[in-house]
C-alpha cells in the first residue's frame, strides 16, 4: 500500500510534469524551463 507522501512524489515529479505540459501541446523548451524552475524552486521544498 502506498502512503500519502509517495502518491505526491511520483504525481508531482518534475518528469511527469513535463510530460504533462507536452501533452497539452507546450514546446519542448518552454516546458524544459518550467519544469527545471520547478524542480529547483518548489519541488525539493515540497517532499
């Protein structure tokens, strides 16, 4: 059984995200760049 904290670790890891915004159709470097903003701003803080 998974708990809370793994559920968000893998929901809200930097690759999904990317993969998440290529999907709605951003280009590669834009999500690129959201995505590292992401991981070094937020993501560490987060889990």
């Amino acid at each position: 059984m998974t708990t809370l904290r793994e559920y968000f670790q893998h929901k809200f890891n930097p690759l999904h995200v990317f993969c998440r915004l290529r999907r709605i159709g951003l280009p590669r470097s834009a999500a690129r760049n959201v995505c590292w903003v992401y991981e070094r701003g937020l993501y560490r803080f987060l889990l």
